[in-house]
C-alpha cells in the first residue's frame, strides 16, 4: 500500500516541518512585521504634560489662574482648617486644588487652624488618621512645605501632645508648642508678626468638659494670654496677625459663649496692641467682620472638607458657603485676603492698608 502524505497537517513534535509549510509561515511573519512598520505613525509631542489630579487623572486648571499669580511676588500663606474627613465630601479635590494654587501663587507655608482631625483627635503619633486624613489626603508636590498648626475642639477630644509630637515624625509638620509667633520679614524694613494661639483653653465650655475634652482644663489660660499681650507688645512688626481656631466673631448656630468668652479675653489684646486681623475656622464657611469700636479684620476660613449654610450676621462684609480655603498676602503696604473655592476661582479678595507705611 502506498500511504500519500497530507503536507496540510500541523507538525508533529519532534518531526521536520515541511519546506512548503516552512516558507509559507516565514511569508505571513514578513507580511506582519511590513504591516507595522508601514502603519501611520503621529507626530512626536515635545510639549510637556498639564497638571494632572491623581485622583480622577484629568487636568486641574484654578479659574483663576492667571489673577492668583499675580500674587507670586510678594509673600503669601495659605490658610486651611477644618479639614479632616478622610478623604469624603471636598476633601479630595480641594486639596487637589491647594496643591495647583501653591504652585502657582509660590505661598511660603500653610496655616492648618485646627480640626486636621475629626472627630475623636488621635491618639498617638502611629495612629492610621495620620494617614487617612493627611498624609495620603495633601500628598499634591506642591504641598510638601512647611505647615504650622494649631489645634481645634475635635484634636482636644483625643491626645493633643500627639499633635505636637507629630512634628517628629513628620518634616513638615512644624508645631513647635501649643502656641507659638513668627516674625518674617516681607519687604526691606518690613516684618510681619504671625501668632497662632490655641483657642479652645481660653473657653470654658471646652475647659469645663474634662470628659469630652481632657487636656483643655490642664492649659493654663493666664499665661497664654499673659504670653499673647507680651509678644505683641513687644513686637515693632508693621503687621500683626493671630490666628487660632475659634472665631471671636462668627454668624453660626454654635453656642454664643464661645465667642463672648474670647470678646471678653482675647479681643481687649487685639485691640490694645493694633493687631491688623484674626484668622480662624471652626464655622465651615467664609466670613469676613469689622465690628463698631475695634479695627481688626475678622476673617473665618472654611471648610476645607465639608461646608454648611452661611446665617445672616451683623457685621458681615462678605460671607459664602463655598468650600475651599485662604490666602493672606503680605506686602509693604497691603495686607490681602483671598478667598479660593474648590474650583479654584476667587471669590471674594479684601485688600487692607497698612496703617503707617
């Protein structure tokens, strides 16, 4: 019997492929490699990449861009508070945004006004709200500067000298007391004193709460405020800023005896020694106050999380719901406060004169 062999087959392992089959394959491989190199190829991009948001990899553009630059050569702050909500509501892309805004504007540090963390504090320096609520939350380039904190009510709910001590841990993290000045020059002959004060001590529904607060009642109230009437006496700075947490004037539904508490004890200061303004947060929305009989400027940062509706007040010259947060702009002869919402527009900028130039 004569057996015809079918060249057609697929090869056995171990036995020769057929010279037919061999060079039929070679063919199709040199049709395939033509193929790609003759596909249309475009053009190389040598422009580089926009800002990009790591959360959502689209481009990050403030509105505002070009007016915020133009603050880029004077010295400049950011002011952020409330603002620990692992990640939920603005968080995310109002940091995103701060990140985008400090690359632009070149701002020196950010003022964190307390409430990095709700709601029960931290408890050590290893504990995961570190993470949850700042480390992965402001990880934007541009916001690996200085930050100088101060602490809120919901840090008193849990360990405060955790917070101080995460100035160990951290390189950016800058808290070297409870309460502590700075004085930064801004202009040839031209200094600037920066208080930021821990407030919730110098109230009583805090310091009468060993419970719920437990390191408030252990702060002495009078050396902090002997310290605060000392530094800005002694000081010949042009400008004067102090900022903490609680607002001395707010319109909010909180109770009224937070801020009559600091009207009665940390306002006379402010007055007597020509403070220029107060920053705070705790409200959750963006207020600026001027109030019979005194010239300090007061201004309430937002939420840089979560926000909550604006009530009518006597003494508002502006207020908003936005989410976001502040710059102070500090130069020879102004003191500029801007207001930034999480699209990066802004929405309201108060230029203050300076007394004596």
């Amino acid at each position: 019997m004569v057996v015809v062999e079918d060249d057609t087959r697929l090869p056995i392992k171990g036995v020769p492929m057929r010279p037919i089959r061999l060079a039929l394959l070679l063919l199709l491989t040199l049709g395939i490699v033509a193929a790609v190199v003759l596909l249309p190829r475009e053009s190389a991009d040598t422009t580089p990449p926009a800002p990009r948001s790591s959360e959502t990899n689209t481009t990050v553009v403030p509105e505002d861009a070009d007016a915020l630059a133009k603050l880029d050569d004077n010295f400049t702050f950011a002011i952020a508070s409330d603002l620990g909500r692992n990640g939920y509501y603005d968080q995310k892309p109002v940091a995103e945004m701060m990140g985008e805004v400090a690359g632009i504007t070149g701002i020196e540090f950010i003022a964190a006004l307390g409430d990095v963390h709700h709601f029960w504090g931290v408890r050590s320096v290893n504990d995961p709200l570190w993470l949850t609520n700042y480390e992965w939350i402001y990880k934007h380039p541009e916001l690996m500067i200085p930050w100088h904190p101060v602490l809120g009510n919901h840090e008193y709910r849990g360990d405060t000298q955790a917070v101080l001590d995460y100035a160990t841990v951290s390189r950016r993290w800058e808290m070297p007391s409870r309460y502590y000045s700075m004085t930064v020059p801004v202009a040839d002959d031209v200094e600037v004193l920066l208080l930021f004060i821990d407030t919730a001590p110098l109230i009583d529904k805090y310091r009468e709460n060993p419970v719920k607060f437990p390191d408030a009642g252990s702060q002495s109230m009078d050396e902090q405020l002997a310290w605060i009437d000392a530094t800005l006496g002694g000081s010949d700075a042009r400008w004067k800023i102090v900022m903490g947490h609680h607002p001395v004037y707010a319109g909010t539904t909180k109770e009224t005896r937070e801020r009559t508490d600091l009207q009665q004890r940390l306002q006379p200061l402010l007055d007597a020694h020509g403070v220029d303004a107060e920053f705070s947060g705790h409200i959750h929305n963006f207020q600026h106050i001027r109030v019979p009989g005194s010239d300090v400027d007061y201004v309430v940062n937002t939420s840089a999380s979560l926000t909550r509706e604006v009530l009518p007040f006597e003494g508002a010259l502006y207020s908003s719901p936005d989410p976001g947060f502040a710059l102070c702009t500090v130069t020879a002869t102004e003191l500029i406060t801007t207001f930034v919402n999480d699209k990066g527009r802004i929405i309201y900028q108060y230029s203050r004169m300076a007394a004596n130039p």
